[in-house]
C-alpha cells in the first residue's frame, strides 16, 4: 500500500481480534480498573482491557490488555500496535521497546503489530530489537518480549490454549 | 418380465457405472450467493489430495444452497460429508430431503398444481397468505426433533423460495420470512428428478443445525472444509449480511478465521470465499490482513442482489486457501 492511503481494517480490529480470539478461548473480558476493585468476584482465566503502568518517562501510560491464566500459567501484558497511515507510530516503536523491558512489570510482553503503514524497517527493528535484547541490562534482561502480527497471533493462541 | 427404456440421461450416466453419486443433482433452492456460476473457477482451487481422491470427508459449515457440496459430493469420490447451518428452515429442508423424499414430492405436486392454476391475481393472494401461514407456523415447529410435520413446512418453503422475489431467501430479525413475491410466469415448484437426486446423494451426508464450529467437533483426517460465510458487506448501504436472524459481523469473521487458523495447524485442506472489500475500496486490506499466512485468489462473480438491474456488474470475490 502506498504511504499516506489508509487501510480499512484499524487498530480497533486488531483488539477486537484479540478478544474475539480469546473470548473463543474461554477467557472472561473485562476492564482491569473494575477487576482490581474485586478481583475475588472474577474468575482465573482472564482478559483485562486498559491495564496501567508508569511509563519511563513517569508519567501513566495504558496497555491494551493483560492476559491472566491460572491454567496456563500466564500473566502476559498485550500490547497492540496498527499503523493505519504513515505518521509518527512506528517512530514510538524504540520508546515502547524500552518501556517493555524498563517499565512495565510484567515478565512476558506481547506486542502485536499489524499494518501496512510503518516505515520500511520499522518493524523488522523491533524484532530485531527483542531478539537481541538489545539496550537491556543484567537486571532486566529476563524480560520475555514477543512480536507478532495478527496471523502470528492466531496461531500463537491456538497452539496455547489447545 | 423386466421392462427395460432408453434412458434420456446426460453423459454423466457412462460415469455412474463407476460412481454411483454422479447424479447430476443440483441445489434445491434458489440461494443468494450461490456458489454454481462459480464452480469452474473453484475446480481450478480445489486441493490436489481431492483430485487425486485422497480426501474422504468433506465439511460445509455454511451450506446454504449448497452448490459446492454438490458439485464436491459428485465429482470427487467422497465418502463422508457433514453439512451445517444455523437456518432451521434450510436445515429440515436438507434432513426431509434425505428421508422423506417421496413425501416431499406429493405436497409440492399439489401446491404445484393449485398455484399455477391461478390467475396473476389470485396468485398474488395465494403467496402473500401462505407466507403469513409459514410465519406464523413456525411456532409450532420443534425444529430440534424430526416429525411428519417437517414435510409440508419443508414444502412450504420451497413453494416460497421458488416463487419469492429474486429466490431472495431472506428472514427478518424476528426470524420472519419476508420476501415479496416474484414474477415468475412459470416458476419451477416442483422439480421431481432433482430431488430424488438430491435425496440420493444426501446418504453419504450427515446434517446439523449448527454453528460453524461445530466442525470442530467433528473433523476427521483426509478432510477438505470449504467455508461459505455470510459475506462481509462490500459498502455501507449493503446491508444484506442478514438473511437469517443472526448477525455475522467483523467480529464474526474474525472468530471465523482464527478456526481457520486452527483447523489450517490440524492439517486439514481448507477453502473460504467472501466478498473482495476492494470492490469499493482498494485501499481495504481486512481479508489480506486477517488471512496474510494463506493464498488469497480472485474470482469473478456475476452477482444479482441488486433490486437495481444497472448495478448488477461483475465483481470480484475472494477464495482463501491454506494449500
């Protein structure tokens, strides 16, 4: 796609893949301000949408999801990424790499980016970024980050939740 | 003593003494996007492991008109094939079909006969007053377990579809019928032959209401799925993804395609077809996006859902495939 023409599916879509996706999983949807009131009255298999963090700049920063599964042992921060034109997004990629392995507090990281509008380069750097751990120190290095495009997600959650 | 007659079958008849399927059923009711002006283009997609007769059991968790079924039963050798839909009416249709057949035949024989013995007029009466009937019968229909009532409901519906406007067969959120009538001078209610084929053919089938997971439960090895669902609307104003009363949204279509994705790491052999986005905008990557690790080919289709007869053009529809 030419740079500057948008694509009809938006970042929106990307979430509601996600959801739809695991709520087909047999995970609970709802919003972590509402679940970290009452926790007790949820169950264990969990999508919690607008989840808090303190970015590295220190101010508030939200993700998009935080995956809980007592099942499958995993707490998985979500973090979605559409760029449906070209702009300033895929110049946030660096400062969300960063924000992953300094600032947020879970240990396994998502990122799922999708779209036809970053830079030439700007995605293939962010993998390259988690794969080599780049910019990470003896502290933080056992951040596990994963990158994955929409088709890589599914087929993540179908051979996890099988 | 053995009468015998020259039989006015097609060419297809030499091949029956190998296939005993090859019959030369076709669908049943007219269906809006139906798939039959499409089967030459979807032989040239269909999985190398069909051609070779390696694929045993075949899956149509859409099957609506059922077009692909038909030419996949009759053409491939199969052995086993599971039909699924959400519509109660098309899927009691399919089960009377496959049982009761003989039963079907008599009570389209009679509304065949009363119907076309009207005048325009009375004609008009006679469909408008049966469709009120079908609607308000359906009540009375316990669509979960077969019964002798199935059959002159099943005929009833194949009275309407065969008479309605277009062969649009469509029902409204309420799960009412509501399609005005046609204008067919002679409209084909009754068409003995091809459902006696139909029936035939329907031995090898096992079919469901279902939802389209469903097949899920029951996949097997040696298994080539071809999804036909409800398609994505191409505009704003084509609002006729509803022919049911259930919806299938963009979050339908995603549920959709994760199964794909799921069956697709099975091993299965799969197909889906939809409508192509970039009709009306080139710019719309959905099913580029939502289907990027698989084939994606176009077809032509000549579509005529359009009350507008101008805007009935060419379009292209997509096939996805993981082969």
């Amino acid at each position: 796609m030419a740079k500057g023409k948008s694509a009809n599916i938006t970042g929106n879509q990307l979430e509601k893949a996600v959801q739809t996706v695991l709520l087909d999983k047999g995970f609970e949807i709802e919003m972590y301000r509402k679940w970290e009131k009452n926790p007790e009255n949820y169950g264990k298999e969990l999508l919690l949408k607008n989840v808090p963090f303190t970015t590295i700049y220190g101010h508030k920063g939200n993700t998009e999801f935080l995956l809980l599964s007592e099942k499958y042992n995993l707490r998985i921060r979500i973090e979605c990424k559409w760029q449906q034109s070209a702009g300033s997004v895929d110049e946030k990629l660096p400062y969300l790499y960063l924000n992953t392995i300094e600032a947020m507090p879970e240990k396994d990281i998502m990122i799922l980016i999708d779209g036809d509008g970053f830079k030439t380069g700007a995605k293939e750097w962010l993998r390259n970024a988690v794969k080599e751990k780049l910019y990470t120190t003896a502290e933080n290095n056992d951040t596990n980050v994963m990158v994955f495009s929409l088709a890589e997600f599914f087929t993540w959650a179908n051979n996890t939740f099988n | 003593m053995k009468v015998y007659e020259i039989s006015n079958r097609k060419s297809s008849s030499m091949n029956d003494l190998f296939y005993e399927y090859k019959l030369g059923a076709k669908p049943f009711l007219k269906w809006v996007g139906g798939k039959r002006q499409l089967l030459e283009q979807f032989e040239e997609l269909y999985p190398i492991e069909l051609k070779l007769k390696k694929i045993k059991n075949y899956y149509e968790p859409f099957v609506g008109g059922g077009a692909v079924f038909f030419d996949v039963a009759q053409n491939y050798e199969i052995e086993n094939a599971f039909l699924y839909d959400i519509n109660d009416e098309l899927i009691i249709s399919y089960k009377v079909i496959q049982k009761d057949v003989n039963k079907l035949i008599e009570f389209l024989y009679r509304y065949d006969k009363q119907y076309k013995k009207l005048n325009d007029e009375k004609r008009k009466e006679y469909y408008y007053e049966l469709r009120e009937n079908y609607n308000l019968q359906r009540f009375n229909i316990d669509y979960n377990k077969y019964s002798e009532n199935w059959i002159p409901r099943v005929a009833q519906t194949i009275f309407l579809n065969k008479t309605c406007f277009n062969g649009l067969f469509r029902f409204n959120s309420k799960g009412g019928f509501n399609s005005p009538m046609g204008r067919y001078k002679n409209p084909k209610i009754l068409d003995e032959q091809n459902l006696l084929n139909v029936s035939k053919l329907l031995e090898i089938a096992t079919i469901k209401k279902a939802d389209f997971r469903e097949v899920k439960n029951d996949v097997k090895n040696n298994s080539f799925i071809y999804f036909d669902p409800p398609y994505r609307p191409i505009s704003k104003t084509a609002s006729f993804t509803s022919y049911s009363k259930y919806n299938f949204q963009d979050d339908e279509q995603l549920q959709l395609a994760s199964l794909f994705y799921e069956l697709d790491q099975q091993g299965h052999k799969l197909m889906l077809s939809n409508s192509d986005p970039k009709n009306i905008n080139p710019e719309d990557d959905f099913f580029e996006t939502i289907y990027s690790a698989y084939n994606i080919t176009r077809v032509n289709a000549k579509r005529s859902i359009n009350s507008n007869g101008s805007k009935r053009n060419s379009i292209k529809e997509i096939v996805v495939t993981n082969y």
